[in-house]
C-alpha cells in the first residue's frame, strides 16, 4: 500500500539523507529560522500566502551575498515523491544561483506540489517548457561530483540539503 506523496517524499529525502521539516505557511519564518546557519540569502518563493519577509533570510541577493551566504533558500518548483528529488526552476529573482552556491540549500516546498514519480513529473515539466519556463533542474540530495571519478572543484552544490514542507499549500 503506497503512503501519500508528501509521506513517501520524507522517506525518500531520509534515504538520501536530506532533513524534511513540515511546516505551515503562517509557521514558515519561524521553522526557517531553527534550521537554516546564517548568514542565508533566500530568491522569492513566489507562492500566495508563503513568504519570506519575516524570517531570517536576506531576500535582496548580490554577488556578495551569494559569495558570503552559508545557507541559500529556495523554492522547490516541484518534488519527485519516489526518489525525494527537488526541481528547481531557474527565474529571474536567481533560484538556481541560490539553490546551488552555498554550502547548505534550505528547499521550501509545497505539499501540493510533490508528484509521486518521474513521469508525472516530466509530464508537468512539459507543460512548464511550453509555457516558456525552459530551464529546470532536478537535484537529489547534497552534491556528490566526486562520485564522477575524480574531484571536482568550484561550484557544483551544496554539501547538505534541508526540506521544508509546507503542508497547507
């Protein structure tokens, strides 16, 4: 018997050994407050209801805030329940930069977003691409380059990864 989405989502995030904290939105500043290391710069989460103005998270991103940031919060545009993969979609506010500069992404994800396998997910993916949203990216977990065969340096991730599941969304 297969368990909610947003359940198998957390299972498949504790297997990859990703935190899932669930939240409301009202709660959202609090809850990100107790698990993001400062200093955190944060791109729009761009979701009615679901803000980051009164949590501890500098909104206004610059290269040096990026540069200094411990912690980068994002939207996570989708969730793959079978894996506890994250989509992340590039915009204009900079969510891709933030998701994957700093050493710790913190990925904001709302329960009614999580789909339960691939195929859903490339299904959706589709209709976003047609819309004129073409650049997405699906993370699982922190960052393993090294697992390519040889180091590798630079900017390729985050070392750790946090979800915070937003269920009232």
């Amino acid at each position: 018997m297969r368990t909610d989405n947003t359940d198998e989502f957390a299972s498949a995030l504790a297997a990859a050994d990703v935190e899932c904290t669930r939240t409301t939105a009202a709660d959202l500043p609090g809850t990100l407050a107790d698990v993001v290391t400062q200093p955190a710069v944060g791109a729009p989460l761009d979701v009615d209801g679901v803000s980051l103005a009164d949590a501890p998270v500098e909104t206004e991103v610059t290269p040096r805030r990026l540069d200094d940031a411990e912690t980068g919060v994002t939207r996570v545009h989708g969730g793959v329940a079978e894996y506890g993969t994250f989509v992340v979609q590039a915009d204009a506010a900079g969510t891709e930069p933030v998701a994957l500069y700093p050493t710790e992404h913190v990925g904001v994800v709302c329960a009614s977003d999580v789909r339960a396998d691939v195929r859903s997910t490339v299904d959706w993916l589709g209709g976003e691409f047609d819309a004129g949203r073409d650049t997405a990216v699906l993370a699982t977990g922190a960052s393993a380059t090294a697992d390519m065969g040889e180091l590798v340096t630079g900017v390729h991730g985050p070392q750790t990864v946090h979800a915070v599941l937003v269920t009232d969304r």
